[in-house]
C-alpha cells in the first residue's frame, strides 16, 4: 500500500515560483501542481505543471534567467 500523497511542498513550490517571476514582471498562468501526477498509482514525486505561454512570455523569462546567470 501507498503512503498517502502530500503536495504541501510541490503547492509551496509553485508559489514561490509564481512569486519569483511576478518580481520580474512575469506570469504564466497554467503554473500549478501537475494533476495527473496523483492519478498515477503510488506518485513519487509531485510535477509542477509550467504550462503554455506566449512569445512575449518567453522572452521575458529568457531575460530574467540571463539577467540572474550574470
């Protein structure tokens, strides 16, 4: 039997990560917990679902990723 699933840490992950990119001016607004992940039998790990997002989007986290390497 499968210990039960706990997504306090993949939840608290996503808010941080929502939050860090809200600092740069960036949002993707599909970024959540991965869902199918609990339909799988006994998960292992929680994904965070990035989702889709738009050109302007994308180049703006290339730039703030290039900015925070530099």
């Amino acid at each position: 039997m499968c210990p039960r699933h706990d997504t306090t840490d993949a939840d608290d992950c996503v808010e941080q990560l929502r939050s860090a990119l809200a600092a740069h001016g960036i949002t993707l607004p599909s970024l959540g917990v991965d869902l199918p992940t609990f339909a799988a039998r006994c998960p292992t790990r929680s994904l965070i679902a990035l989702g889709n997002c738009n050109v302007p989007t994308a180049r703006a986290l290339v730039a703030a990723l290039r900015k925070g390497a530099a």
